[in-house]
C-alpha cells in the first residue's frame, strides 16, 4: 500500500473507538460482502463499534461468511433504523463501489451524512466524496485492498480465519478462481498469508460453488439449451431471460451469477451479456476478453460500468427493447470484437 497519507489519515481515525458503518454496493456479491465483513470483523478486534448495511439483499451462497447474521439489509421497513445509523454513525467506510449511485436508495442519506467517509475499491472513476478514498483498479478485488489497508495499519495480525475466510471468498471470486488477469503475485502471496492464518480454501470453494439447488441448475440447464444467442460474426454472445422465466425456476437473488460465462466461454467469443427483466428495469451484466472494453460500452450506453472486462448497466426499455438496441450497437464495434481475442 503505497499511498501513506490515506493510510496515516486511517490510523489517526481509528486511533480511539469510533461508531463505524460499513455498507457496500446493491445486490452484494462475495468481494462486497466478504470485504464489508472482513473489515468488520478486524474493526471490532480494535475495539470499534461496527455495522454493516447492505442496500439489498444478497445470495443465501453467502450466508456462510462470519459475521452475516449480524447484517442489516436496507428495506423501506427498516428505514429509520437504519437513517438513525448512518446519522449516528462518525465513520462510513464505502467498500467495492466507486459511485454512490451504487447504493441505490441508500446514497442521499450517505452523501448528507456528517461521518468520515472512507471508500476503498477497485472499480474505475472513483467519485470523489469521501475523506479518504483508497482506489486502485490494479486490485483485483476489493477484499485485496482490506488485507492490505490493514497490512499496512500495521495490524496483519489480527486476520484470524474467520477475517480470512470472508476476504478469501472475495478474491476468490472475482479473479474467476484465480483465472483471470487481474491474479497478479500481490493475490497469490496474500492468498498464501490468508491460508497461514487457518483459511480453509477448499471450504470455502465448496460453500459458494457447489451450493445449488436443483431448480438453479435446471434454470441453468434451460438458459443454455434455449436462450444462449451467439452472433459469430461479432464474436458475440447473449443470454436475455424474461421475468416469467424467472418465476418458472423460482430464481433467487445471486441465481444468474456466473451465467454470463458460460456464454463467455464458448470459442471465439470475446463479448458476452446477460440481459435479465427485472421488472424495475432490465440488469445487464457484460464480460469480456482481451482489449474490448465492457466498461466503456456499458458507461456509453446502458448507464453502467465496472472494470474493463466485466461491467454491468441498466436499462428502463422493455427486454424486447435493450436487446434490440443491444444487437444494433454491435456492427460498431465489429473491427473492435474482430480483433480484440
Ligand atoms: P456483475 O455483472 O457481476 O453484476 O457486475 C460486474 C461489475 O460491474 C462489478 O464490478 C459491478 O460492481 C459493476 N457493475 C454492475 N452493474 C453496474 C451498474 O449498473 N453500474 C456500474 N457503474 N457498475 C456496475
Ligand atoms: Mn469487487
């Protein structure tokens, strides 16, 4: 961790206990709940009150991580509840989002709050509204980024297998299982830390991967039989599916994670999109290989972004809609997907 001011700014905020919010993006996935809990769970070894809010649910596959039970997931119900916490609370730490659009209904009272704002992910265009803002996309998740704040806070310690096990599953599963280019040396050598303070990686591996139910394999099963669409000309796949499908195989939140894929991984094909109906609007989650930017595409059209090869969007079309406009956008970018593999 190089940036030493941010971190010397850290140590003076933590030097006494403090009321500390953490929350983390809509709809949390393993980087952001594993680096929300994670941090708490080293937060409260100092001494410090600790919460986590999340602005929506998340995967029953996460249910596992220490510290879950304690979780407060924002609902129109317990709102004061939760207002009252982020107005009492001194310091926020915003993990795994560069924008507080990402909080959904949860940013106002965030950005109006008086608290120490601490943001530390990886995501691209940080927005600046935090005091401190420890941001770099050469992460590959944001739980990398916690095992070294704390590194750095001199307190490596205090990651017992419990803290471990939560930034394991974050690192894990956005490095694709340590595939993708984003596994530098920095994820193997904290890794081999983590495994050293008691980290049960195959557990962990097991307990988010091999946890389906019979009707998410079966959805998956019917998504690639029936709506997998693969446009070779562009290198191109897609998977769009109605809200109707997803009451047929009652899909639940965290279902369609990793869907995308499998669209990826067919030969040949560079850019791949998940278009789901989600009633409210369209959620598009988009991957890529090589020099063909999802991000980029997703900030151009679908108000979205994320990283270079893996971004989402949204859409307030309807599904017939955003997958017109989707299919329209690709001869654009035909030289790009040509040559991007
Ligand atoms: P996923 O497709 O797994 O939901 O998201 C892929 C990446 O893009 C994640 O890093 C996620 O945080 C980011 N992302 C997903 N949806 C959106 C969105 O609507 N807006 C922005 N800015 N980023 C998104
Ligand atoms: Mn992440």
């Amino acid at each position: 961790m190089k940036d030493s001011e941010q971190i010397t700014a850290l140590r003076e905020l933590l030097a006494t206990p403090k009321n500390i919010l953490i929350t983390t993006h809509h709809k949390p996935d393993a980087d952001a709940l594993g680096s929300s809990l994670g941090l708490a769970g080293y937060l409260k070894k100092k001494g410090h009150r600790v919460i986590v809010v999340t602005p929506s649910d998340y995967p029953a596959f996460l249910n596992w991580m220490p510290g879950h039970e304690e979780v407060l997931v924002y609902e129109p119900q317990t709102d004061a509840r939760v207002r009252q916490l982020v107005s009492e609370s001194q310091v926020i730490f915003c993990l795994d989002f560069s924008a507080l659009s990402r909080i959904n209904d949860m940013s106002e009272m965030v950005r109006q709050s008086p608290a120490f704002k601490v943001m530390i992910d990886h995501h691209m265009f940080p927005e600046d509204f935090a005091q401190v803002t420890i941001s770099d996309t050469r992460a590959a998740a944001t739980c990398e980024l916690v095992f070294e704040v704390i590194r750095a806070l001199g307190d490596q310690e205090l990651i017992d297998a419990q803290i471990g096990e939560c930034l394991y599953a974050g690192i894990m599963t956005d490095t694709g299982s340590f595939r993708h280019p984003s596994t530098s040396r920095n994820v193997h050598l904290i890794i081999a830390e983590l495994i050293a303070a008691g980290v049960n990686t195959a557990r962990v591996h097991r307990l988010i991967y091999d946890n389906h139910t019979l009707t998410r394999l079966r959805f998956l099963g019917y998504a690639l039989k029936d709506k997998l669409v693969v446009y070779p000309e562009y290198n191109t796949a897609y998977i769009a599916i109605t809200q109707e499908e997803l009451k047929e195989y009652d899909s639940r939140t965290g279902d369609t994670e990793g869907l995308v894929n499998f669209a990826l991984s067919i030969e040949g094909i560079v850019f791949a999109a998940l278009i789901i109906d989600r009633g409210q609007a369209v959620k598009m989650s988009f991957r890529s290989v090589g020099d063909f930017s999802v991000n980029e595409f997703a900030r151009a059209h679908f108000n979205g972004g994320g990283h270079h090869n893996a971004a989402g969007g949204i859409s307030h079309d309807s599904l017939a809609a955003t997958v017109a406009k989707f299919e329209s956008l690709l001869p654009q970018y035909q030289e790009q997907l040509i040559h991007s593999a």
